[in-house]
C-alpha cells in the first residue's frame, strides 16, 4: 500500500482532481499536461458532469492508450 501511495498521490496532486489546470502555476501546468490521471479525470468529466464534447473525449481516451501502449511496450521490451 505505500508503494502504491507514493505513485498515485503524487500523480493525484499534479493533475486537475483538486484544481483546474489554469489555476496552477505554469511549471506545475507543464506537468499536469502530461499526467495521464489529468485526461483521466477530463474524461469521466465529460461522460458524468460537463456536457459532452466528442472530440475531447476522444482525445482524452487517445492519450490514455498511447500512454498504456508505451508503458505496456517498454515493459515487454525489457522481458525479452
């Protein structure tokens, strides 16, 4: 469990659980751009509360494969 909470915690503060990205300074902007828990939370945004916007949706759910596809790879790559 607390290797858990020393990933998702930090990754949870930097993205736009808590705050939107625009109320952030810029260098925590920078960050939050690429945290993948920041498109995670758009999209069950878009799907639950704001109104639907496809294209964000869809570029929300694009990032979030990559992002897998990436991890997952480099993964496989360093088994073989």
């Amino acid at each position: 469990m607390a290797v858990v909470n020393l990933i998702s915690m930090p990754l949870m503060f930097a993205s736009n659980v808590f705050f939107s990205i625009s109320m952030m300074p810029k260098w925590l902007q920078s960050i939050a751009n690429v945290n993948p828990v920041s498109y995670l939370t758009d999209a069950i945004e878009q799907l639950t509360v704001l109104p639907l916007n496809t294209s964000a949706l869809v570029m929300d759910f694009v990032y979030l494969g990559m992002f897998a596809a990436a991890l997952s790879a480099k993964r496989f790559r360093g088994n073989t």
